[in-house]
C-alpha cells in the first residue's frame, strides 16, 4: 500500500528524531552545566507535559484531522529543533532555553501521540491493521536503537549544532512523507473499508467538552480490566 509505505518513512522519521534529542540534549546540558540534577530536570521536563498533554491528545485526535495534528504537531518540533541548533551555532544558548524547549517539545509529542497511533487503521483498514502495526513498532525499535548511536557519532566527528540541525530536518521529512500518505490514502480509502459508517470519524457527542471526553475515557478504561493493565505496565515500564 503506498499511503502505508509513505506512513512507514514517516514513522521512522518521527521515532527516531525524538529518541535522537534525547541523547543530544542529555550531552549538551552536561557539557554546558556539568551538574547531574540539570541533567535529571531536563529529562523530568521532556516526560512530565507529555504525560499531562496525551490526555488532551486523544480528545484532539477524536475532534481535528489526524494527519493535520500530525503535520503541525512535527513542524513545531522542528522549529524548535532548529531554533536550538541556530542558538547553538551563534554561541547564544543557556540552560534555560534548552529547558523550554525541551518542555514544548514533550508536551508537543504528547498531543499528537494519540492522534498517531489512530492513523494506522485508515489507511490499512480492519483487515491488514495486524500486520502494520507489528510492521510499524518493528521500525520504531530500530530507530531507536540506530538513531541515537548515529547522533553519537555525528558529535564526535561535527559540531553539535549541525547534529540539532539533522534532527530539524528529521522532523521536516516527516511532514513531508505524512502528506504523501495523507493523499494517497484519501485517493485509495474506499478499496480498504468494509462500509460506509466506517468512513465517518467516530467523534464525540455535539457539545460535549473537552474534560468530559477524558472523564469518559476513564471510565470505559476503569470497565475494562485488561486494558487498565495495559495502561499500568506502560506506565510503570517508562519509569
């Protein structure tokens, strides 16, 4: 499936520039500080708005175009990459800055997480979703594994600068690829949906608020036992 093939790049793109940033960024704040607890807030600021911000981000993946939420969501990411990276080269960078960042880019990814994650079955449809989410996780192993020791590299034979610039771009290739797969899924939508009330997002009731779409996550989470060990395992494994 092409929209998938373009979705894949995307995927690699998106899992492996985050997982890059997180090396960078630990390398540079203990370059420029030398203190273990700036190294510690800076992680505990790169988690703690994307745990906050993922709540939001399934009402937001229930009520705006997911691709959309994905573009925008990956361009700011590369903004701020960049933005970084044009500090860095011009010898402007402080703690602070680095902490900003770091705190919009988590909360960023945690908006636009669940509005990824859903994309998967448009595309593919019921039939094949198996198959490419195992496919897609498969990818997102070995970027994280790749990327990183690839930026590890990257600092010691260039400037840091350029590495945050790489990253940028990583970010911008997403976006990029992610609107390939956007058009080439609405061309080819129909030849992998069962029926027409599969066509139409299932959004909430008219009028409902954005808390009270969480409070009915919880509650369909709290009913469901298997899926509240899920979430717990995932939670306790990040940890």
């Amino acid at each position: 499936d092409h929209g998938f093939r373009w979705f894949f790049i995307a995927s690699l793109a998106v899992f492996g520039a985050p997982n890059s940033l997180i090396l960078v960024r630990g390398y540079l704040v203990f370059e420029m500080t030398g203190s273990y607890a700036a190294l510690g807030g800076l992680g505990l600021a790169g988690v703690t708005p994307g745990i906050l911000a993922a709540l939001y981000g399934g009402v937001i993946a229930a009520r705006w175009p997911k691709f959309r939420v994905v573009r925008v969501g990956q361009s700011l990411m590369a903004g701020f990459a960049f933005g970084v990276g044009t500090l860095l080269y011009f010898d402007r960078l402080e703690f602070w800055h680095l902490l900003v960042s770091t705190f919009a880019q988590g909360g960023i990814f945690g908006l636009l997480a669940p509005s990824w994650q859903s994309i998967i079955p448009e595309i593919v449809g019921p039939q094949r979703l198996m198959n490419a989410a195992a496919l897609n996780m498969g990818g997102m192993n070995v970027v994280r594994l790749v990327m990183p020791a690839a930026c590890g590299v990257a600092l010691g034979v260039t400037e840091i600068e350029n590495v945050y610039f790489a990253i940028s771009a990583m970010f911008c290739l997403a976006v990029l690829a992610l609107s390939r797969a956007h058009t080439t899924t609405e061309r080819t939508r129909n030849r992998y949906i069962a029926n027409a009330a599969d066509k139409q997002p299932q959004v909430p009731p008219r009028g409902q608020s954005p808390i009270a779409s969480m409070l009915e996550g919880w509650r369909y989470v709290s009913a469901h036992p298997v899926i509240w060990m899920l979430l717990v395992s995932n939670l306790v494994f990040t940890f």
